[in-house]
C-alpha cells in the first residue's frame, strides 16, 4: 500500500508494491531498485508497473511487445529506457538478461485462454495477499471512512459496480453513506452537498480506463478539504496524485474486458477495517438481521 507525497515518492512506493507481491518475486525486485530514484512520466510509470507486473517474461519482450502490454507507444518505451541510464531498449533488455536470467513459467501454454484469465486474477489475488501483510493502510483507511458522518462513495463507469457494492454493505453499519455514481457538474454539486453535511472523507473506486471526471472529481474533492482514500489499479494510476491513501489492487486485462476481483475484495477488505472502527456496527448488524427475519426478508 501506499499513500501519495509526491510525483517521486508516489512512483518509488508503487513500485515497491507491486514488485513486493509479484510473481516473478526477486526480479520484480531487482525491477524495483532499477526503477528507484528515478522521476518518471506518467506514461513511464505505467511502463514500469507492466514490467513489474510480469517481472518474469520483461527480459524477453522486444519494445514493440512491451509497448502493446503497457498501452503505450514504442518510442515511449525507448524514452522509458533512456530515461533510466541506458543507451535504448536493448541495452537495457541486455542487461535485464545479464542480472536475473528470468525464465518464462512452465506450463502456461497448457491453459486456454478462458482458464489464463483465471489465472491472473489467482495471481492479482496473491499480489494483494501479500500487500495485505502490512495492514496499517487499511487500518487507517478504514478509520477514516468510519469517522467521516456522511461517507460519499465515488465511482464511474467501470467502477460503479464495485463503488455500489461497498455502499449497499456500508449502509449496514455506517449511518450515511451517499453513492456518487454520475459525474459531471452534478458531481462536484453532490460533493458540496457532502462537505456540508459534515463529510471529512472520501472513497473513490477508480479503475480503467479512468474517466476524467473521476481524476477532476478528486481534485475537486481535495479542494473542498475531503480526505481522499482511492482503490484503483495500480499506484501508478492517473488518480494517485489526486489521493491521500491509494491502495493498490490489479485487474485482469486477459478478456475481452477487464476483470476486477482483486480491487472487489479489497473494498471488503475496507469494509472490515470500517467496521473494527466503528463501535456500533456488531450492533447495527443485529438489528438488521433481526428486521429482516420479521419481514421474511430473504427465502433460506
């Protein structure tokens, strides 16, 4: 996990994230220390999130492979390389080779492409696991959706189903929880209406391809003193500058669309960190189910 201090520490500490739940383990971590110390673009972060992400196969993409994976272009990925210290792509494709030898996983030719689909949300899974051993962001992240009386929810397009999830269960506990799930100049109007009510915090669920409404909604956020708690894709995400606490969860970009079971847990994840901070919630919980079973609510 990591929180937002700035363009270099926000591209150190994502890093440092993704490479610590990779699956490619010490060459995601060798990736990490090339990529420390460096300021990097946007559209170099996102490079260098791909190349952490499958730590494993980088030594062996050629730019042109390594640009179509990341969603960039091949004269980008050839800045990227020259940006960090070397004369063009492949010598730094040379020197990957030289330091850690990475060797394509064994079988994967064996799956379909329905069961790797699969597979790489086993492998966000374990991604966030591992992220998930320090839980002190989500701690804080979880007393702070707690304290904030209402707690708006944002998400847009292809978030708005993981914003909606997280607030159909937070009513539960939480005594307001307000879902922002249209953006435009409604947004910024729900917002104010927000801060208003007394609103100290807000959760943004924020996935690709991210709107810009989504990256305006939190600046304006910010501007109006909310604190912003963002799960999105990755720390190298067009949204992580505009966060006060960004965890990071991976989606799946093997199908047609993306898959995000990752970034759904992590919002229950959240859920349970909100619940530990509020002291009422084992209260508010019980008197649901009971209300429920006097109405018949849901057929056993």
């Amino acid at each position: 996990m990591s929180t937002n201090t700035g363009a270099s520490a926000e591209v150190t500490a994502g890093v440092r994230d993704d490479a610590a739940g990779a699956g490619a383990g010490a060459g995601a971590a060798r990736l990490q220390k090339l990529f420390e110390g460096h300021r990097l673009t946007p559209t170099q972060r996102r490079i260098a999130h791909c190349m952490v992400r499958r730590a494993a196969d980088a030594p062996f993409l050629s730019s042109v492979e390594l640009a179509e994976l990341a969603g960039v272009s091949q004269p980008s990925v050839t800045r990227f390389a020259v940006a960090l210290g070397f004369d063009g792509y492949p010598a730094l494709r040379r020197h990957l080779r030289e330091v850690a030898p990475a060797e394509r996983g064994e079988g994967g030719d064996a799956y379909n492409e329905y069961q790797q689909a699969v597979q790489s949300e086993i492998d966000n899974l374990r991604h966030l696991a591992s992220l998930l051993a320090d839980p002190a962001p989500v701690v804080r992240a979880g007393r702070l959706l707690a304290e904030s009386r209402p707690l708006p929810v944002l998400g847009l397009r292809a978030a708005s189903a993981q914003a909606g999830g997280f607030a159909y269960f937070a009513r539960k506990v939480h005594p307001d929880v307000r879902l922002l799930d249209e953006g435009g100049t409604m947004l910024a109007d729900r917002v104010d209406a927000a801060v208003r009510a007394g609103a100290t915090a807000l959760l943004c669920f924020a996935l690709p391809r991210h709107p810009r409404e989504v990256v305006e909604g939190l600046e304006y956020a910010r501007s109006a003193g909310l604190t912003v708690v963002t799960v999105a894709d990755s720390a190298f995400a067009p949204v992580a500058r505009h966060s006060d606490l960004l965890l990071p969860a991976a989606v799946g970009t093997g199908l047609a669309f993306d898959t995000a079971c990752a970034p759904m847990l992590l919002g229950r994840v959240l859920l349970e960190a909100m619940c530990d901070a509020l002291p009422d919630a084992q209260a508010r919980l019980e008197e649901f189910d009971a209300k429920a079973a006097a109405r018949s609510l849901f057929v056993e």
